[in-house]
C-alpha cells in the first residue's frame, strides 16, 4: 500500500454543483482526507464511486477474493474477463479514471491495526461480523469513524460510529439566515431594527450573529457572535451598545450555527442497544425486526460456512429459528425490550438474502458515502446509529409463485450516457436521442415513439419539463418513474397508469421557478443581493443580446423601422454607444466604452438618480423616502486599484468586442496601465437615464421628428458594419467573462446601496439557477427508481405493491409510501379518472364535424355546444343556423387545414376570442395562424356546456354545468352559475373562462397528439386546483368543490388519419 500525502488545490469547476452543497471548508478536508474501504462487491463499488467523484484525497481498497460469477450482477467495475482477479485489483483501475485528482490506492494484505491507524474513516462491507466486532473495537478505541455497510437481498443495514464526542460543525444544510438591518439604538439592551419586519420571525431566542458592513456602529463589525432575543414588536434584542458610537446606515446580521456533538456506542454495545433510525413507532419495531434478521444471518454463516441458499425452505426456518434464539434487543436506558418478533419478515428476508441487487446497492452505497462525508468534513448530522432500508415490497405479492431454487471533447450527454451503460453491460440495447424533449420536438416524440417504450424514467430538472413529460405519459398510457434531486434532498415516485393518481408537481416548487421582483425595486431600489444581481443579468442581455439582435434587424430592413419604441430605443442605443458615438474598432475602443458604462451605471446614474430623489426627501404623510426596503444609495468613485473595479471594465470590454467581432484581452497589468492613461468621461457624453415612469412618459410625449431623426441617424451608423454577434449567456464557461461580468456588476450595484454582495459562487448558482448535487443523494434515488421498476415491468401489481420515496440525506430522513389511487369523477352514470377515455368510431371514408358531434349526443349523451381551435372559435351553438350548418360540414382534412376552407380570412383579420369577453367577437374562426405547425393545427378543443339530453327531452331544463375553455398553454374554468346563462340561438357567447369572483384561472401543459381519430379528454380542474397544483392547497385535480352533480369536461380534437378505414379514436 502506498498512501501519499494530499495537498493540492481544489477545482473548482470539477466540483462545481457540489460546492453548492458542501461549502469550501468542507470540500477542502474531503480532499485531505483517507478512506480505508473492505469489500468491493456492488455495495463496496457503489460507495467507492461516490466516494472518488466526491473528491476524497485518496482512497484504499481491500478485497483480496476473486471475482466470480456472482459479482457481475451488481458490481459495474467488474466483466467477464475479471474472471478469477482480486475484486480490488480489478475495480482500481476504472476506479481511478473517474477522477484523476483522487488516489485509488490497494492493500493486498490482512486488515491490521497499524493500517487502519493510516485513516480518518474505516468503511467495512460484506464482511463476518466477529470482523467487524473486532475492527469496530479499534476504531472506537482510537478516535477514527467507523462504517458497516451491507445489504442481503432487497433488505439494507448500515450502522455508524463516530466515537463518543464527535463534533458537528454544521447539523443542517439550511443557508445561515441573514437579514438587512434598518436600525441600532444605543442603549442597554441595544434594540436592532430589521429592513423588512418579517425577517424577525426567522430568528429564535438565543440565536447567535454577527454583524458586518455596518456604517458608525463599527464596533459591531466582524465581533464575536451576540445572542439575540425576539421582542413582541418584531424588534431584536442584543447586549449593551450605549457606549458605541452611534449607527448611521447599512449592515447585516448573519446567522452562526451552533455546532453539536454526538456521542455513538461502540458496536459490540449498539448490537445490543440497537439505536435506529425511524419516523414512527411502527418502523422502529420494523427496524428490530431486521436488525434481528440480520444477527441471525450471520449466525447461520458462523453456523455452516455460508449463506442461506436462494429460497430454500430448510434453510430460511433455520434462520428463523436462530432469530427466537437470539438474546433480547436492550433499550438505551438497557431495559429490555419487550417485542414480539416479526418472524413472517424474518423468514421473507432469510428467502431472498442470497441475491445482490445493483439498486439496492445504490441505495446503501449512496447513504453510506454521505455518512463518510459527515465524517470527514463535519458538517450534517450522522446517523444515531443504524439505519436499515427494506424493498421488500419488490417481492411478489402472496399467492403468487415464487421464483425456483435454482476524450474531452464536449459530446452530448445522451451519447456519453449510452456509452457508459453499454460498458457496464454489452447485452444492453441502449439508443441515445439528442432531441430535447418538449412540445416543438412532438414530431419526432409522436405516436411511433411512445408505442415502441413500454414506460418512461424521469430525472428533469424542472417542474415545467416534468408536468409536460407526465401529461405525455398520461396521454400514451405510459408508467412514469419520475426521480429528482436538490443537494441532499431526493424523491422517486412511480405513476402507473389507471392505478395510481397521476403526477402532480407541488404547487410552491413550481412557483418558485418563476420567481420575479418588481421593475423598479430591481432598477432603483435593491435591497438585497438578488435583486443587485437580477440588475446585473438583466444588464448583460440588454447590452449584449437585445441590442445586438435589435440592430441587426434594422440592418436586414429595407426602411427604418416603425414599430420602435422611441425613447427605449434611443436611450438603448446612447447606452450601448456611450462615450464612443460610433462603432469601436480596436480593443481600445472598448476598454473606453466599458469605462463610461462603468461610470454611468456606478456614478453618474446614481447621482442623477438623487437629483429626483434626494437623501432628505419626506413623504406627504412626513416619513422619509429613504427608508424601509429603500437604501439610499451612494455613488462610487472608480479606481482600478479595486478588484471589482478592474474585474467590470475586463469582462464588459471584452464581452462588447466579442459582440463586434474584435479581439479581446486578458492581461490585467496591461488594462491597468492603459487605464491609467484614459481620463473620466465627460457626464455630458452619457446616455440619459429615465429615472420614473413618469419621466419616460413624459420623454415619450415629446418624441418629436427631431428626436425620430437622431434615432434613424445613430441606427444608420451601423448599416456599414457587419452583423452583431448576439451573446446568449452561458454559465459554465468561466473563460467567457459572462459570469465575471454579472458577478462585477452585482457587486458594484450592492456597493452602492450598502447591500452585502454575494460571492462569486453564490452569484453563480443564483444567476445561473443552479441546482445543487451530489453524487450519494443522485446514487440513491437512482436505486430507489430501479426498485419500482422491477414491479413495473414485473407484471401487474395491486397499489399497495409501488411506493413513493423521499428522503434527506443530511438529516437522516427516509420515507416510504403507497402511491394514492386516481380520483374518480362522477356524472350520473359516467365515472372516469385522468386515465380513462371512451373509444369514437372514426367513420368511414372520414368522419365530419357533424357526425362527431351527433355521435357523442347519440351514445354518451353529451351535447357539445361550443368548439374551439386554440383562440379561436369553430363552432358555437349560439351561431346561425346557416353559420352552424357551414362548419358541421367540416372534415378532417378541413378542420387540419382550416385556411383551404376559409380562404377568404387572413391572419391580420382573425380576431381570436378574448378571455374574458362577454360578446361573440371571432369573425375569423379559422384563425388559422401560418406559425403553426400542422400538428399543432389537428389539435382542437371543445368547449362542453353538457345537458343530460333524455331530461331535456321530458322538460326539465338542462342542468347547468362550468364551462371551461382550453388553450395551447392555459385553462380557465366559469361555475356553473356563469355557464347557466350559456349562448342558446341568436345569443353571445358565455364569457369565458370568466368566474362570478373573477377567479378561475389555472395553468395547464400543452396538448399532445393522440392515437388516429378524434379524442377528447380528461375532466377539468377546478380553479382552487389546476393542474400541476401542490396537493397542499385545494381540492384534487379534477375534483369539483361544487356537488358530485356539477363537473365538467374538457375534449380535445385530435384527427389523425380519420380517412384509413378501421381507425380509431379515443374520447379520454
């Protein structure tokens, strides 16, 4: 064994999304640190992987017995040609390539107590456990953390022990909470006043903090961290500050963790005195019962040299019975235990404990890595002490059968994917498509496609991709695994179609990919370092996107534009020139550009800006302007001595000659010499700034021919040169200056208004929204995916068979459960879920508008009354008669192309129907835009306002029903108060979408294509829960809060082939 000594720098970029997680600190002693691991089946594999692409300093492997058969089901380093090699030896060398910053080191010898004094964290698996007594007793002895790790079958046990003090730095992996302090009195108590009010209840009694970027009170800067103490009136209590000097502007305070320290048994001890992890009563017994199973397992091997053969009766009763015999399991006070044993759960893991499943292994191996991490870096709580994870409900259910006895150049994720699966297993037929999957690729993703998948798996990283990958699979009948993780966060949910509900994205996630902060705080009020760096994004595309691709189409033009905003464009285009006047022509120019925007947007702006609004501005009701959220802002004085200073005028010099196409520079010493030499512009060659939406209004007024004439002269100005290059901004390429310059100018806009920047990483993974990972959290929720699939493709499978999984790796969280049924929908006699339809003949030689309609009328009873092509609207009951017999007529072949039947409409002339209107305002009802793609033109929507017709026809009124009206991308929802006055002859059309209060509005996916024929499909939400609603907040999806009489239904036309005889469609 040869272990060198680690000390190099971290990479930053290789470790990039896991920085996001670990934090600096940590990911520096990860990379010291000296992992000792012993056994390299697929569980010891498993976390060996995690374990070098985390970056650890080295790692030693210690498997000395050949590989066999066996291994090669779950040990992906392992191949045929392994054959009868060390397992160690012939995992070390794949090993190493995963990361070449990592020592992957052999031991060929016995495990002796001089070796394991070499490491920090000891891992054993699949080893005996007098082995494991008696290195356990070792570590425990000398101070170094000890792991078990195993796994029999579809059960998991692993157990940790990190001495008796063992210190945690961090026990959460929360952000330390910061706040923006409006004011300190001096006093005994100092009473602190947050910015915003509502940041006080974040913070508890007895919080530590400490104070930075404060302005008079400087005595609180960078000082030890003070208690704090909540007051009723949402103000802080601190210590004494009657003799500091008195506060006068900005400042943070940021939360301190406070470390704990956790105190584990040996083995031997916690044999007995199992402490397990476990979030009820019932599961603690479960994880008794299983530690048990364990014990007795072992004793078999001790007993007969081996392990219990595959589902051998003789065998599994006898680990039974070694289970009864076992000593009793102690409470931690070392009361025994009065528990019955599951001796049912004890014989089904003894049945299955021979086989080595690669997603079991997965699973353990990702949660036994991130308790090697918490070893190493401090940092999250560990385990107190054994965790067991079963997936027992793999099995077959019982009465069924069980089975018998006996290159670095950059390349596609996808295809790189298909490589390394078809490594680990030559037989696997693995097919990379690089076509982004979403609504413009449904040509290649069509029918063809999902009828040659039996299911889908999902691992997308945001909920619009999710809902519109869910909405597929619900349309094809497909099983959805769907997985997705954040840092130490993961879930794995399973959607089979007709059994379980269908997916639903939690409302609150989704709504935080969106969010947004009103234009003016961004613009001229920030006050925090978000809003300093939306600013700060919005200014790269400003300046290097939008106005690139705004002239480049004046260029194209024949004529000036006359759509152009005025003032907006002449403003733009005085920023972009700025000092210059002209297009530059060497690296020079730029540099000189880059300096007057610095000193527009730092100095100049911000005193123009305090002309409006001056520091000692008040209110009419006497309160100061400056104050709350409102930071008054101070204008900054460039000097290139400053790093954030220079790091601006570098990345915007050079992302402005890239956007015209000339060489840029890196040479720091050399932009400061020239620097040097260049003078501040001149206030008066800046572009005005419009400081309210007043004054643009105002500016807007008086755009005369003059001004018009100077915005044609400077856009001519760049009818000489060559195209623009628009810059589209990239996060990932630290060579670029996209990052460099949003991180500059973030920081400088923070400078100003006294806000605490963000750093570099931080502003990355904001900017860039980065999701944190990591490869234990990303291991495990990949076996726990794997572990529905097996039932997925096993056969059908009762509910109770599939489970939904989510876990939290730095808290020790786990939970598993059974997927929720589909809600059922009742009208009368009709019953459905989001998964059912109801087959429509497709007629012959095609079916028109007309039969369609009578049809449904004829069999379902169901009269449709209004029908919709996205905004427009082809038909309407409420229509002449003459008007309505033209469009019954309609074909398929019509209804695709609508532009060859109502060829005497135009674009210009189609005036789709407004969501709220309360009149009947589509002229053009074929509205048949050329942007849309045939297969977007199949796709029509109905518009039911639905009547029980064999009540109509003894009398009695139809019985009112919401209306609901579909589009591409939304949904909107009438009660059926509103819909009761639904158009009859001669009569508007229903507002729709139009609620009594004014709701009903909900979000819903883009429509696929369906099957050849007509189809409609799936109930409609109510507004209290549209699709892809969080299952917190309302009724479920479909679910009407008014009586079980009252539903509606969305139907969705999708003629596909309606002419081939024998087709088919279906109403969904």
């Amino acid at each position: 064994m040869d272990v060198q000594e680690t000390s190099k720098l971290l990479d930053e970029e290789l470790y990039s999304r896991q920085l996001y997680v670990l934090g600096l600190p940590a990911m520096e002693r990860i990379q010291g640190a000296k992992v000792l691991l012993s056994g390299l089946q697929g569980l010891g594999a498993e976390i060996a992987k995690n374990l070098v692409l985390m970056g650890i300093g080295s790692l030693t492997l210690h498997d000395p017995h050949p590989t066999c058969w066996s291994d090669l089901a779950a040990q992906f380093f392992l191949s045929e040609q392994d054959l009868g090699r060390s397992r160690a030896e012939a995992s070390q060398e794949l090993l190493a390539k995963l990361n070449g910053a990592v020592q992957v080191c052999i031991h060929k010898g016995d495990i002796t107590e001089d070796l394991l004094l070499h490491f920090q964290v000891v891992v054993l698996t699949a080893l005996k456990l007098e082995e494991q007594l008696k290195v356990g007793s070792f570590c425990h002895k000398h101070g170094i953390c000890f792991l078990v790790a195993d796994t029999r079958g579809l059960v998991g046990q692993l157990f940790c022990d990190f001495g008796e003090n063992f210190t945690v730095q961090e026990p959460t992996e929360a952000e330390p909470l910061t706040a923006a302090i409006q004011h300190i009195s001096q006093g005994s108590p100092g009473i602190l006043t947050l910015r915003e009010q509502a940041d006080a209840h974040h913070f508890h009694n007895g919080d530590l903090v400490t104070f930075s970027g404060i302005e008079g009170m400087v005595e609180l800067n960078n000082c030890a961290p003070w208690p704090l103490r909540v007051r009723e009136d949402g103000t802080l209590e601190i210590e004494d500050t009657s003799t500091f000097s008195r506060y006068l502007r900005g400042g943070v305070i940021t939360e301190v963790k406070k470390s704990k320290t956790v105190s584990h048994e040996p083995l031997d001890v916690a044999l007995l005195q199992p402490r397990v992890v476990a979030q009820s009563s019932q599961e603690v017994h479960r994880a008794h019962c299983l530690h048990q199973a364990f014990r007795a397992l072992h004793k078999f091997q001790e007993l007969s040299g081996r392990r219990p053969q595959p589902w051998d009766p003789v065998d599994t009763e006898m680990v039974v019975d070694l289970a009864r015999a076992l000593e009793p399991l102690k409470g931690t006070e070392g009361e025994p235990l009065e528990e019955q044993l599951d001796e049912a759960l004890v014989r089904t893991v003894a049945l299955s404990s021979a086989g080595s499943l690669s997603p079991m292994a997965a699973m353990l191996g990702a949660v036994a890595a991130q308790e090697v991490l918490k070893a190493i870096s401090r940092k999250f709580m560990p385990l107190d002490q054994w965790l067991y994870f079963d997936a027992l409900d793999c099995l077959p259910e019982d009465g069924e059968s069980f089975p018998n006895p006996e290159d670095y150049a950059p390349r596609l994720k996808a295809e790189v994917a298909a490589e390394a699966a078809h490594r680990l297993n030559s037989d696997l037929l693995v097919t990379p498509l690089p076509y982004q999957l979403d609504p413009t690729t449904e040509h290649i993703y069509g029918d063809n496609f999902f009828s040659s998948v039996d299911g889908v798996a999902a691992a997308l990283d945001s909920f619009q991709a999710r809902r519109y990958v869910a909405a597929r699979c619900t349309h094809y009948l497909k099983p959805l695994l769907e997985a997705g993780t954040k840092g130490t966060w993961g879930s794995a949910c399973v959607f089979v179609p007709h059994l379980t509900e269908g997916y639903r994205a939690p409302a609150s996630a989704a709504a935080s990919e969106d969010t947004s902060y009103p234009i003016c705080t961004v613009r001229h009020f920030p006050s925090t370092a978000e809003h300093t760096l939306q600013w700060a994004r919005d200014e790269f595309e400003g300046l290097f996107r939008l106005f690139a691709e705004t002239i480049n189409r004046h260029q194209q033009a024949l004529t000036p534009p006359a759509d152009l905003d005025g003032p907006q464009m002449l403003n733009l285009l005085q920023v972009v020139l700025g000092v210059l006047r002209e297009r530059p022509q060497t690296w020079r120019d730029c540099v000189v550009w880059a300096l007057g925007h610095w000193q527009l947007r730092f100095h100049y702006g911000i005193e123009q800006l305090l002309r409006h609004f001056p520091p000692d501005k008040v209110l009419e009701d006497g309160t100061p302007f400056w104050s709350g959220p409102k930071q008054c802002p101070q204008p900054l004085e460039f000097d290139a001595s400053q790093d954030m200073h220079l790091l601006f005028v570098l990345a915007a010099a050079n992302l402005y000659a890239q956007m015209h196409g000339l060489p840029g520079s890196q040479d720091q010493t050399a932009l400061k010499d020239l620097l040097q030499l260049l003078p501040l512009p001149d206030p008066q060659y800046l572009a005005p700034i419009f400081a309210s939406d007043l004054e643009l209004t105002l500016a807007s007024a008086e755009f005369g021919p003059e001004r018009l004439k100077k915005l044609h002269e400077a856009l001519e100005t760049w009818r000489m040169g060559a195209p623009l290059k628009p810059l589209m901004f990239e996060k990932d390429d630290d060579s670029n200056f996209h990052v460099d310059f949003v991180v500059a100018a973030a920081s400088l806009r923070a400078q100003n208004y006294g806000i605490p920047p963000a750093n570099r990483a931080k502003s990355k993974q904001i900017v860039g929204r980065i999701i944190p990972a990591i490869a234990t959290t990303t291991a495990a929720v990949a076996g726990l995916v794997c572990l529905e699939l097996y039932k997925v493709v096993g056969g059908p499978r009762p509910l109770t068979a599939f489970r939904h999984s989510y876990l939290h790796l730095a808290e020790n969280y786990f939970s598993r459960w059974v997927p929720s049924a589909p809600a059922i929908q009742k009208f009368h006699d009709l019953k459905w879920t989001c998964w059912d339809r109801l087959e429509v003949p497709a007629g012959q030689p095609m079916r028109t508008l007309e039969s369609l309609l009578a049809h449904l009328q004829e069999l379902h009873e169901l009269r449709v009354r209004m029908l919709l092509h996205g905004p427009a609207l082809l038909y309407s009951a409420g229509w002449s008669p003459e008007k309505r017999a033209h469009h019954l007529s309609l074909s398929r072949t019509a209804a695709e192309h609508p532009t060859s039947v109502l060829a005497s409409h135009t674009r210009s002339q189609a005036s789709p129907v407004p969501s709220g209107a309360g009149q009947e305002s589509c002229q053009a009802e074929c509205c048949a835009c050329p942007c849309r793609s045939p297969r977007q033109a199949c796709q029509l929507l109905f518009e039911l306002q639905q009547e029980r017709c064999g009540e109509g026809r003894e009398g009695r009124p139809a019985e009112p029903l919401p209306s609901a009206r579909l589009s591409g991308s939304s949904l909107s929802v009438a009660p059926a108060a509103a819909a009761a006055t639904a158009p009859t002859s001669g009569s508007p059309a229903p507002p729709l979408g139009a609620a009594a209060n004014g709701a009903g509005t909900g979000l819903m996916w883009p429509r696929p294509l369906g099957p050849a024929g007509w189809e409609t499909r799936r109930p409609l939400p109510t507004p209290q829960q549209p699709w892809g609603g969080g299952a917190e907040q309302g009724p479920r999806a479909g679910q009407c809060p008014a009586s079980e009489s009252s539903k509606s239904w969305a139907v969705e036309l999708t003629p596909n082939s309606l002419q081939d005889s024998g087709q088919a469609a279906s109403l969904r």
